[in-house]
C-alpha cells in the first residue's frame, strides 16, 4: 500500500498488551519498535495504538520522535 519495504510487529490484537503498553506516544513503548529500526537499518518506525488516534516515531538510529515533532512537520 505504502510502496515501500515494512516490518510488523505486535499486529494481533490481544487486549492483555502482553509485549507493552498501546501508547506509541510514550519513549517505552516503542523500545522493541526502536531495536527492529537500528538492526534492519530502516529509515524510520511508527508505531500506532489499537484504534489510530496516536502516534509515534523513533528516527533511523532509533531515538524516539515525539508527536508533537511529527505533527509540525506534517503541517508545515
């Protein structure tokens, strides 16, 4: 879809969150999404809660991209 390479992780729904808390907008909760960036040499990783309504990001060396970065660069 996006026309691009992806790697997924934690895609299954299982309402025990037995890997880590569903919010993408906290540094760690995206650790596992951080490491899978840096060991595949990704350009970057969003990660997205059960529902779509939050985001994050960490860059190509895996730093964490705080959302409020994102939604200024997408507006601007």
């Amino acid at each position: 879809m996006l026309g691009c390479e992806h790697i997924d992780l934690y895609c299954d729904w299982d309402a025990t969150e037995p890997n880590h808390g569903a919010d993408p907008t906290r540094p760690k909760n995206m650790v596992d999404l951080a490491k899978v960036v840096v060991d595949n040499g990704c350009e970057f990783g969003l990660g997205a809660d059960g529902d779509g309504d939050r985001i994050g990001a960490v860059d190509e060396n895996g730093e964490f991209v705080y959302p409020e970065s994102i939604n200024r660069s997408v507006s601007q």
